[in-house]
C-alpha cells in the first residue's frame, strides 16, 4: 500500500519536476557543529552526493529568493519532502529513502510503534531518554523508480535555516527502518550510536509538549531525532486532515484515512472529484464529527450515506450545487447538532434531524425548506430570495425552541408571518427583520425579544413603537435608515443600546431605560429635541445634530458628552452639565463648532476636560469647575470677559483670544500661562501660587498695577515675558522684588530708560533681553560692569539697541561671566577689536604670552586659567562693524559659536579661539582678509563673499578639524577648485560650492 505526503500535491507535474531533488537537499545545512564524521570510502558515491547538493543548493536558492519577495501563501505541510509510502534517512547532506516500508500491522499503535523503534538501545528504552542523531552512516539501495517517487514528492525549500518539511507520519516498524537495533550499515559505516545525544524527555512528556505544536511545528519536530519523529505522527495530533484548496487525487485521499481512521474534522473545500473524495470520507472515517464542503457538486448519494457517519454532529457546505437541481434533496441525520448550507444552489431540500440546534440556510436559492427539527435553536434564512412569505412562515412556525431567528433580506416576509411566528416561538429572543419592506409590526406582540434589528424597513413608522413597547425584556434596538420614523418613545426597563442612524424624518427622541448604556444618534436631520432618562449611560454621542434645539439629559452616571457640530444648541444647554443639571458625574464634554453659543456658564464639581473649538460667538465665559484640568480655546476669537474661578487648570493658553479685556483666574496648580498677543488685556486677577511661566507679550494695556498684583499672588515665577507691554514702568518692575526665584526676564521693545529698578529687585536673573529699548542711555548699563550687579546674569540680548561703541566695548571687557551676548543690527558697533594695546580690554587682562596658550603641552592650562566665560556671540546685520580682532590675550577660551553674518562693510576678520566650531561670514560681501587660527573649528559659512580663493585656503589651512565649508555665491571661488581645498585642508566632508565656475 502506498501512503501518501499529506496534502504535497501539485496540479502541474511541472512543478513536481523542479522539486526533484529536494528531498536531497541537506536538511542539515548548518552542520558545523555536529560530532562525528561520515566515512565513505566509495569515492564514485561521494561525486554522485557532492553533485546532487550542488542541483539541491541551486533550488535552495532559488526558494529562498521566492520566499523573500513575500511569498507568504505557503501552505501547511506544502514543503514535505518524504515520501510517505516509503521511510527514509538522512545521511551526511544527502537523503537516502529506504527499499520500501512495511506497513504496520493491524491495531498497532503509534505508541507501540515509537517503542519498537528505540529497541536498538535497551538501557535508553528503560530510561525512556529521546536519541538525537548528529550524523547516520546508514544505507540502503532503493530502486530509480522508488528514489523518483520521494524526491518527486517533495517541494521548495523552507527559508533561511536550511531546513524543510520532513513526513509527519511514519511507517511504524519494519525489518528494513534505518534505524531498528540489527539496522546497522551495510557497508561497513559508522553506526548511529557512536552519534548519539541524550535528551531527558520521557515519551509522555514529549506526547505532552507536541500537543502544543501547529502541524507545521509539528513538521520541523519530526526531522530531529527517531523518537521525535514518531512522537510527532501520533494520531492525537491529526485527528483534524484540512485538504482546503488541495489537488489530491481519490488514491492519495484513500490513503490518508486508512492511514488516520481515527480523524474527527475533515476539509475538502476546493478539491477537485469532491463527491467522491467525501464518499470515501464518509465510508471510511467512522468517527468524523465535523465535515467541511465547498466548490463543487454533491450528488444525491451523499446524502443518503449520510447517515452512515454516524458520529457527524457538524456539516458546513458552501459554495455548492445539491444534486441535480430538480429533486429534493434531503438531510437526515440522528447526531447532526451544527448544518450550514449557505450559498448553495439547490431547488428543495428537506431537513430532519432530531438533535440540530444551529441551521444556516444563507443565500441559498432554494424555493422550499421542509424542517423537521424540534429542537433547533438558531436559524438563519438571511437572503433567500427565493423563499416565499408562506414557505417561510412554514419553515419556521415548524420549530417551537427557536431563540434566534435571521430573516433579513427576506422581502416577502409580511407582519402575518411574524404573528404566527410569535405564536408559536414563544422563546424567540433574538429576531433580525432588516431590509424587510413589508414589516411594520402592527399587532405584533414579541415579548420575549431581547434584541431586534429593523434596519433599512421601509414600514416603520412612529406606530411601530407600540410593538416594540410591548417587548419588555428587549435589551438591544437597531432601527438604521427607517426613513418613515418620526418618533421613538420607549419606557423599557430592560433596554441597553439603541442606534438611530440616517432616519431622515427622525425628529423626536424619548427614551426612559434605566439600564440604557449605549446610543448611537447620528446624520438625522430632523432632529430637535431629545430626551434620556438613564442611570447606566456613561457615553454620549451626538455629533452633527444641527437642528437640536433641546436637550434633556438625567443620567447619574454619565461621564462623556460630544456635542460636536450641533450648531443649533443655545446657552441653556450650560444649565444640563452643571450642578443640579442631570449630569453629576460628568467629566468630560466636547461642544466644538456650537456656532449660536454666546455666554458659557459652567458650575461642576466633576467637569475634567472641556472643548469649545471654533464657538466663534463666545464672548464671555465663566467657569467654576475645581477640577477642570484641560480646556482648549482654539476659534474663540470674540472672546472679551474669561473667569476660571476655581480651576484645576496646571497650563492655559489665552493668546488665541484677541479680544480679551478681562481676565480672572484662580488656579491653585497652575504651572504656565500664555497671554501672548492679548493687546487689549486690561484687567486681570491671577491667583496661581505655584506658577513659574507667565508670557504677556503683546499686552499693551497691561499696567503696573496688575503686574504688582500678580507678582504678589504668583511669588514662583521663573520666566516673565513682558515684550511689547509699554505700559509697564519703574513702579511694575520694582514690584519683581517678590519673586525671588525669577531667572528669566524680557523687556524687548518697551519704552524703558532706566534698569535701575531690575538691577535692584533681580538678583538672581540669569537671563535679561532688552532688544531694540531704544530709550536706554548709554550708562544705562554701568551698573552691569561698575558696581557688579546681577553677579548671576549669562545672557544678555541687546540686539536693535542704541548704545554707543565705547558701552559695548566696556561691557563686553569687564562682564566676563556672561556666557550668550547679542549684538544683532547695533547700528553704533564698529569694530570688535580686543586686540587694541591702548583698549580697556588688554588693561583688564594679564598680559601672559599668547604662544605659551597655544602650545600642545598647555592647552589645558588656559581654559583653567581664563575668566572670560563667552561661548556664544552674535552680531549679525551690524552695518558698520569693519574688522573683528580676537587675539589670544583675549582670553575668549570657551567661545565656541561667532555669527558675524549681513554686516556688509566688514572688511577683515583675525581669530585666534581656540574652542571655536561655527563661524558664520555669510553676506559678509566686503570681507578681504581672513585669518583662522582655531583648531577646532568645524562649520565655516562665506556664501555670497568676495573674498579671494587664496586667502580661503590660507585660513582654513590652520583648521585641523575643519568638516563643512560654504563658498556659494562667492564670484571669486571657482567651482572646479575644491580640490585645492581639500588638499590643503584634508579634514573637509562637505563643501557647498556654486554649480557653475567663476
């Protein structure tokens, strides 16, 4: 008898061809770390093997490209190599199927055959210890014929680990297994035991761990040692054969159940000669308990063998035509408990089977169902067009235990039929009536229903609801698309979801359920006026009601509301989510795009998070909710009076509001408050003690006054932006006293002429930006460089400023600690020379020599030693600065960062930093001489400079570390001698250069 690899077949013997060889193919590609070597002393065979895994190597390839596109459509057991009517062995990369197998003897067990395989080692028996075999020098002459066969029966290779599918079923037993205790070899090899691993793996612990593998696991198991091999093939593991889409022939499918007559599940969807392959199934496999059909034809016989599977307690056929279209076509069967005959073209069919509980009969075109089964429970006849109302009324009045019944689709069913059904289904609890356009329910009377689905029925109207009310132990109501509902008023105790989708005329909602935690409202039109009375409802939903009107809500339990896009909604909506208003428990609510809201008035002890997105109409807004965390204002650009008294608010963002005047805000844990651009802001109450960030850029009507307040309620601040705030005078800033942690302050743009009051009431400030103060005198900033204030100051930002040369030269010589300085567009800065012998800068510092500094025994030594902490400068657009000059004397040892960028008239440039990596000389159009001396400079930019070539590569000559260079745009470079550059300066990744040459 031949025995088959299980579902290895190929519609094109084409196919079949290219896999020649594979079960050839080392399986034991990484084989490296295997003990044992393999004697062959016949030096013709070892040619004919070395050959074979160079043809098996080529597919191997080949397959693993295939299966790297994505070819992830294998299938289980479609890489099985062994035949299965013959065992085999591997030996060396080569596999060697044996002579033949013999089948195993009647009522011989899978576990009597793995014990006759470990016979060849008594002692490993006793102990039950599982072999693994690194390499068998086994070998037995098998016939062309029989070699074709296996290798023929074999497939593509399984990816990467070199190894693929081995036969998950053995012949048990057997003079000739290559393994059995007098199986040596016979050509003088090494026997396997001089291979041998153990594994303590007792045969019932493997049985215990195998029944947690897939087939295709259970594949990969069987290729690792003897006991593996029969441990993977116990029946226990393929009670279920799925030959789903497989071209197998009757011989191959007879093989398979006389080699498994213990399987329970059989699939044959797809397979070619499906009548006679379950024929065979069902004389064969006494014990099937679940059969599987599609895609083809089933002849009458089948049916009346049926019975015959005695044991059958599932059928599924799909996709199928039942006889010969004209006669009936019956089912009978004792132990059916689950049939489904969907999609399948039959003209009648009779069913009588006792113990059915589940019928599918679902897009079948029969015109007839005969049911003879007391004890059905569920039945769906979902889209069968063809059944009239009366064969319907029939079908289903005949089974009195029905809980679920589908009918949608089923055009023809009228309220009569629907009358006799709840006569005689007392229990009927689930009813699915959609796209039914003669059901209205009139006189209907359901009771027992707990859920019922209506959707797309034309005859619903507002006096359905009559019915329905009558249905009291309902528990879930779909009515989508009735387009002739007006009105849903529903009093039922038991009800927890209703959807009420597109139902144009929908134009009234009252639903009094207590359990009610699901509604869904939605794209109705119409609707104006809801109300819910629930104690379970936490979500609510009703976006894109735009002519809701009114709205009721008492719902203990509800904690989200989204009332997005209902544009109609008025100011009383306010009252609903307040206190007292039905809602205590509500957290969340979303009212964005509520166009007609003018005055939000909130009072709630739960409100958490709060949206008003584009109410554009908003103009005041007061909030009292103690535990408000989040809000978002976004759109609300007419809003003029805000007061968040309490709020649990920790940031809030009020700049989007142009036209806020009035601002109150009580907000213990508030954190950060933005007012940016809030230009007529002019009274405002801010009471957040542990506030750290306050940004009132822009606020032009913010006076002393407020400022002192809030400096006195808010004594944590950290960064005060007062930018454009002209109001603000010596009486405000004196006030900044009470913050005693404030490091951050911006006056940029004010009208202030003395710093007098900051110097006094900031000493801890480590930031200070006073760009374009164009009011500052000059000595404005004496305090800075003469009495030593604000000892802590790093930053300092006087870009647009007006100070005079002889200012800036003495703040930049005596203000060593300050590590960020901004000269940007100083119109009256015209050189940054601090190499003048006369300057203040030389008197100040020690006169140690430079080329000592510089020397690679003493570089550390200067950065210890200096007192000038500049890192970064930037004097961009500066108009008349002509030469910058930084010698070594000026000890600018931590400079890292100089943007000298826009200053047209800037003529030459000499640096000697030894800690400096970005100089920026962009537009720098006059610049003539450039001297580097700075060994870690990293980006240099000259784009759009008139600077000669000569003068580049001389500079860039003494920067060692030199990685990017920019020379677009500058008409004296050449394009096409970046290579000089690169010569002279080896360090270079990245040059930026014209495309075209000078």
């Amino acid at each position: 008898m031949r025995i088959w690899c299980c579902l290895c077949f190929s519609d094109d013997e084409e196919d079949d061809n290219q896999r020649k060889g594979a079960m050839k193919e080392g399986f034991l590609e990484n084989v490296d770390d295997l003990e044992g070597n393999i004697v062959n002393d016949d030096d013709d065979e070892r040619e004919e093997e070395e050959e074979a895994t160079a043809t098996v190597a080529a597919q191997l390839a080949l397959n693993l490209n295939r299966q790297k596109q994505g070819d992830e459509t294998l299938l289980l057991f479609e890489e099985m190599v062994t035949a299965m009517r013959c065992d085999g062995n591997w030996d060396g990369v080569t596999w060697r199927p044996l002579i033949r197998c013999s089948r195993p003897s009647e009522g011989e067990t899978s576990a009597s055959a793995s014990i006759a395989v470990e016979g060849c080692d008594h002692h490993d028996s006793h102990h039950k210890r599982a072999k693994v075999y690194s390499a068998s020098h086994e070998r037995t002459s098998c016939s062309s014929a029989e070699t074709d066969f296996s290798i023929n029966q074999g497939s593509s290779i399984l990816p990467n680990n070199g190894m693929f599918y081995h036969n998950f079923m053995l012949n048990n037993g057997g003079d000739e297994h290559p393994f059995d205790a007098n199986g040596g070899n016979d050509e003088g090899g090494l026997r396997t035991e001089d291979f041998e691993i153990r594994m303590d793996l007792t045969d019932d612990l493997l049985h215990m761990v195998f029944s947690f593998l897939d087939h295709r696991n259970l594949c990969y198991a069987a290729m690792v040692c003897r006991q593996w091999r029969a441990a993977s093939a116990h029946e226990d593991f393929w009670r279920c054969l799925n030959f789903e889409n497989r071209n197998i022939s009757l011989e191959q499918f007879e093989d398979m159940c006389q080699r498994y007559p213990n399987a329970t599940e059989v699939n044959l969807s797809g397979t070619p000669n499906i009548h006679l392959l379950v024929m065979k199934a069902v004389i064969s496999l006494r014990n099937l308990e679940a059969l599987t059909l599609a895609k083809g034809q089933l002849g009458d016989a089948f049916f009346h063998a049926l019975s015959e599977c005695s044991m059958l307690s599932s059928l599924d056929v799909n996709d199928a035509i039942l006889g010969n279209g004209i006669q009936e076509i019956p089912i009978n069967h004792e132990r059916l408990r689950d049939l489904k005959v969907t999609k399948c073209r039959v003209m009648r069919i009779s069913i009588r089977c006792p113990q059915l509980k589940n019928l599918s009969l679902k897009r079948s075109n029969m015109a007839q169902a005969a049911l003879n089964c007391p004890l059905l429970h569920l039945l769906d006849i979902s889209s069968c067009h063809k059944l009239t109302d009366a064969a319907i009324r029939s079908a289903v009045t005949s089974c009195p235990q029905l809980e679920s019944l589908d009918m949608s689709n089923c055009s023809c069913v009228s309220d009569e039929t629907l009358r006799e059904i709840a006569l005689t289904c007392a229990n009927l609890h689930v009813l699915n009536a959609s796209y039914c356009p003669n059901i209205s329910l009139e006189s209907v009377r359901l009771p027992m229903l707990t859920v019922l689905k209506l959707d797309n029925c034309e005859g619903i109207t507002s006096a359905s609801m009559a019915a329905i009310a009558h249905s009291y132990m309902l528990e879930e109501l779909e009515l989508d698309n009735c387009h002739m509902l007006t009105l849903v008023s529903l009093d039922l105790p038991r009800l927890q979801k209703i959807r009420l989708v597109h139902c144009r005329k929908f134009a009234d909602l009252n639903v009094q359920c207590f359990m009610l935690s699901s509604i869904t409202v939605s794209n109705c039109a119409a609707l104006h006026r809801i109300n819910i009375s629930s104690n379970s409802l936490q979500k609510l939903a009703l976006q894109k009601q735009e002519n809701l009107t009114m709205l009721a809500l008492q719902c203990q339990c509800l904690q989200e509301v989204d009332l997005t896009d209902c544009a109609s909604l008025t100011n009383s909506v306010c009252n609903i989510f307040s206190d007292g208003g039905g809602c205590p428990m509500l957290k969340a609510l979303v009212m964005d795009n509520c166009e007609s809201l003018t005055a939000v008035q909130f009072s709630s002890t739960s409100l958490v998070s709060l949206s008003l997105v584009g109410c554009r109409a908003i103009t005041t807004l007061d909030l009292a909710c103690p535990c408000l965390e989040k809000i978002c204002l976004d759109g609300c650009d007419h809003l003029e009076r805000a007061s968040f008294c309490p709020a649990a608010l920790r940031s809030l963002n009020l700049g989007i509001c142009p036209k806020l005047n009035t601002l109150r805000i009580d907000a213990p844990y508030m954190v950060s408050l933005e007012l940016k651009g809030c230009g007529v802001l002019s009274e405002a109450s801010i009471n957040c003690p542990l506030l750290t960030s306050l940004d009132a850029s822009f606020c032009s009507q913010l006076k002393d006054d407020c400022l002192s307040a809030t400096t006195s309620s808010c004594p944590l601040i950290e960064s005060l932006i007062l930018m454009s705030c002209p109001s603000i005078g010596s009486d405000g800033l004196f006030s900044l006293r009470w913050l005693p942690n404030l490091t951050t302050l911006d006056l940029s743009y004010t009208f202030l002429t003395n710093l007098q009051p900051v110097f006094v009431s900031c000493l801890q400030l480590k930031v200070l930006k006073l760009q374009a103060c164009k009011y500052l005198a000059d000595s404005s900033l004496e305090p800075l460089y003469k009495e030593f204030a604000l000892q802590e100051l790093q930053e300092l930002d006087l870009s647009y400023g007006t100070l005079c040369q002889s200012a800036i030269e003495e703040l930049l010589a005596y203000c060593t600690h300050l590590t960020h300085v901004s000269l940007n567009g100083c119109i009256n800065m015209h050189d940054l020379n601090w190499g003048s012998t006369g300057g203040r800068l030389l008197e100040s510092l020690s006169t140690d020599n430079a080329s000592s500094m510089f020397s690679l025994e003493n570089i550390n030594e200067p950065v210890e030693q200096a007192n000038r902490l500049l890192q970064n400068l930037n004097c961009v657009g500066c108009p008349n600065i002509r030469k910058v000059l930084i010698p070594p004397p000026a000890r600018c040892f931590h400079l890292s960062s100089l943007n000298l960028s826009l200053s047209a008239n800037l003529k030459e440039v000499d640096l000697a930093c030894f800690n400096l990596s970005f100089l920026n000389l962009s537009n720098c159009c006059s610049l003539e001489v450039l001297k580097l001396e700075c060994p870690r400079l990293t980006s240099l930019f000259l784009q759009s400079c008139n600077i000669e070539e000569e003068a580049v590569e001389t500079a860039i000559s003494q920067c060692s570390m030199l990685e990017t260079l920019d020379v677009r745009f500058c008409p004296k470079i050449c394009s096409m001698s970046m290579g000089r550059l690169r010569a002279v300066c080896q360090s270079l990744k990245r040059i930026f250069s014209s495309l075209s040459p000078a």
